[in-house]
C-alpha cells in the first residue's frame, strides 16, 4: 500500500514518538461508564432497569487527546479549566496516572465537565452531561493562558481540544495559536465553533464533515465536494490546512497549494466512535512532531482512528497496534511474549477483557473454529498460544507437528476471531499465562476446571475459566488417519 520510502520515514516516525513533547489545550472532560445488564422493565414507568455491574472513569476532551502522547512514550502537559468539585479530584488523580502534567485552572464559576454513559452488554443506553459551558472570566482567561505561555518552551507541538465547553472561547484560541507561532510551534485545532478564525493561524483545523458544512456550507459527501469543501475553507479562514474526518469514508486533507489527499479509513470493525476525533488530531500532531511531513502524518492519524473504533469507549492506540495497522509488522506474524504482554497491558488498561487459551492446532479445523469463535464471545481480546515444534514433538512424538510452529501460528493470526498469536516453548503454557495475566481462560469440556494449566493464575486475579463444547469426531489426529487410509 506505501512506497518503500514512506515506509522507511513511518519506521523512523515510529522511533522518535517515544521523545514527542505536547501542550494540549482545551475542554478537559471526565467521562464516566456505568455498565450492566437489563431484564426488566421498571414497574414505576415504562423504562428499562439497569442492574449495574461495572462502574469505571477515564480521561475524555482534551484530557483523552493529550494522554495519546503518553501512550507512545511520549510527554504531554493539558491545560483547561476544572471547577472546584470531586470530579476535578478525580481528573487530577487519572492524569497522573496517566504520566501527563496538569495545570489545570480552577474556576469556582464552573463545575468539572462529566460525561456518564449507561450502557447495557456494550450499548449505549443514554448519556448523562454535567457542565458549565461558559467562557472564562477575564482574570481565569488571564491564568490559562499564563499557563499555556510558561509551557511553551517546553514543547515539540501544540494542540487545541475545543468541546465548547468555554475553555477555547472569548479569543482564547487565536491567542493560544498566536502563541504557538511566535514560539515556532506547530499548531493544530480540533474545532467545535463554525468560525475557523477563531483557531487563526492554526497550521492545521480538524473538523468533522458536519462542522465543516457549518464553516463553508456545503456538505462533503464523496471526494469531490469533500476537496471543495476543504477549498472554500483556506479560502475563508486564516488557517495553513484542513483535514476533514469523514467517519467511514476516511479523512480528506488539503494544504494550500496542494491538490487534496483523499485517505480511506482503515477500519476493520466499528464499535465506538466517541473519542476519534481526539486520536486524529493527536497523531497527526504527533506525527509531524516525530517529523513526517503533514500528509504522511494523515495516514498515521487515519490507522489509529482506525484502530480507536473498535475499542470500547475512550481509548487510546498503542505503538505496536499502531506499527500493526500501518504494515510495519505484519498482522499476521506470530508475536513476541514481549511484544504480546505490552498490547495486552494497553488493551488491559483501556478496560478491555482478556481471553487466553493454547493448543497445538497442527491442522486447522471445524473443532477448532468454532471453539475460538465461542472464546471470542465471552472477551474483547483473544490471545491464542501456540506450542513451539520442540514442545509438540515432546508431547506428540517425533512425527509431529505436521506443520512448523511458525505456519501454524500465522494461520490463527490470520482470524478475525484472533487478536494475538503467541509461540511459547515451554511443555505447558503457564509462564506464558503469568506473563500476560488474562482474565479469561478458556479449554475445552474434555478437562475438569482444575486440570486447566495456569487456572490458579487466572482464579487469583479474579478471574475465571470457560470451558467450552467441544465438535463430536473432529480431532488433529482423526484427520491425520484419514489422510494417511487415503494414501
């Protein structure tokens, strides 16, 4: 899909993330999740009831943008306004756990902007706003953009989150992007205001199809009126570029004096869509902050938006999904342990459920399917552990396997129901199970729970084990008889 010359400037992009240094500015938000099941409807009005079984915070607006920078190893300081609450608290606690630096302002004028989203087995069921979305008064205008001012020399980029919430308002952008420019630094605005100058000077503005048919009146719906929409953009605002994001058909970007660059999406699967705007403007950012020019940088942003949709809720992208996405690694090649335990420590960390389970699946077949699609069902991410050649030839004898370690792992990489395939050398999987710590195990009903190797593991940490029906007459060992009666 990419040149050999822009995938040797993508490897290099990948090796400076880690030393990327950001400002993000803009409408900080705490979005919370309360999640259950619904089996009834409520006696008292005619509304479902939700038994709730999880209940979990993370950063969202420009909070959720900066710590983008923080997942690639990188080093972000948010500025934005808090009030004086409980949900400030709790902002404060997440980004440090984060690794991001906070100034935040606080303004007893305002309460902390939160977000709750009810959801049932994963689906929205509504979403709860508390907020206070005024511009700031002169003298905490006056604080933020102190704030932003003393950081600046610090930095490799800037970027504005604006959620209309009033942190970017009253002028506030235009001086932040002011700030940037007389400082040397790049700018980009995710912006949320149908007036682009109120980012003047942006070297960027990333708006939604929506946002920009608001800004220049016409609607992007393929790639023609998308580039006219973009025209009629740097036609009317002070603005260097715009980068349209158009949810399933990709992103268009237009540079002056440039034709436009149409990026088709990278999706696979589409499961949540909040938070995706806040990955492209990120790593876009980043991306021209590790170097690359400003189209190369479009189609980073472009994989990790994604890879971001089909997580569940606010989430970030890690370096290795994202070296996946762009074909620096193969999807289909087995992975490291280490390289397996960092994805899952990222996946784990954004809330996702862990499934494990092993075999040797020399030849692949029905059984084998449907077991990995019923382990599928019960997680968000599947890691499959394959047994080294060595170890099946202990275990099976000198006439196995039928097929090298190596093909049989890529065969299961190559599954949509299959997230990881990992080769462990080991008789048993357990130190492979100790080292990515699933929540899930899952073996076939042919073994009792307490015969599952690394059951104890899981079962310490909370979690649990799965065992799973099993396809009557299909085995490995069938076939291989079949095949050898048939010669």
């Amino acid at each position: 899909m990419y040149s050999p010359e822009t995938l040797v400037a993508f490897e290099r992009a990948m090796e400076r993330l880690s030393g990327v240094r950001a400002l993000v500015v803009g409408d900080v938000v705490l979005d919370r999740y309360v999640a259950g099941e619904v089996q009834r409807i409520s006696p008292e009005a005619p509304v479902p009831v939700l038994l709730q079984t999880e209940r979990r915070a993370v950063l969202g607006g420009a909070a959720n943008v900066a710590r983008h920078f923080t997942a690639f190893g990188g080093s972000a300081v948010l500025v934005g306004l808090i009030g004086v609450d409980a949900a400030a608290g709790e902002i404060g606690r997440l980004a440090t756990e984060a690794g991001l630096t906070a100034d935040l302002v606080a303004d007893t004028a305002r309460m902390t902007t939160v977000k709750t989203r009810v959801l049932a087995r994963n689906q929205q069921m509504m979403r709860i706003d508390e907020e206070t979305p005024h511009v700031a008064a002169g003298d905490v205008r006056a604080r933020l953009l102190a704030a932003v001012e003393s950081h600046l020399g610090e930095v490799d980029v800037v970027v504005m989150s604006d959620y209309a919430k009033g942190t970017l308002g009253g002028g506030v952008a235009a001086t932040v992007a002011a700030l940037a420019r007389a400082a040397k630094r790049p700018v980009f605005a995710d912006p949320k205001t149908e007036d682009f100058d109120a980012y003047k000077g942006a070297t960027l503005v990333c708006p939604n199809v929506k946002e920009l048919a608001a800004a220049v009146g016409l609607r992007a719906v393929d790639d023609a009126t998308a580039g006219e929409a973009c025209r009629r953009a740097l036609d009317r605002f002070d603005i260097e570029a715009v980068l349209v994001t158009r949810s399933e058909q990709g992103m268009t970007l237009l540079q002056r004096g440039a034709a436009p660059l149409h990026v088709r999406t990278r999706a696979v699967s589409v499961f949540d869509v909040s938070g995706a705007g806040d990955t492209a403007i990120a790593v876009v950012a980043a991306g021209v902050a590790a170097g690359l020019s400003l189209p190369d940088a479009v189609h980073f942003g472009n994989a990790a938006a994604g890879i971001v949709v089909g997580k569940s809720g606010t989430a970030t992208v890690s370096p290795l999904e994202l070296k996946r996405s762009l074909g620096l690694t193969s999807l289909h090649k087995p992975m490291s342990r280490s390289d397996t335990r960092e994805l899952v420590a990222a996946w784990r960390a954004e809330g996702q459920v862990i499934g494990f389970t092993n075999g040797v699946f020399d030849l692949l077949h029905s059984g084998h399917i449907q077991s990995l699609e019923q382990a599928a069902e019960h997680c968000d991410i599947l890691v499959v552990g394959v047994n080294s050649d060595a170890s099946v030839k202990r275990l099976k004898g000198p006439s196995r396997p039928i097929q090298d370690e190596t093909t049989r792992a890529r065969v299961l990489a190559a599954l949509d129901v299959v997230d990881v395939a990992t080769i462990f050398s080991e008789d048993t999987p357990r130190e492979l199970i100790a080292a990515i710590e699933p929540d899930v195990i899952f073996k076939g009903q042919d073994y009792r729970e307490d015969q599952v190797v690394g059951a104890d593991l899981v079962k310490a940490r909370g979690g649990r084990v799965v065992l799973l029906p099993l396809v009557e007459g299909v085995s490995t060992s069938s076939t291989v008889e079949r095949v050898k009666r048939s010669g």
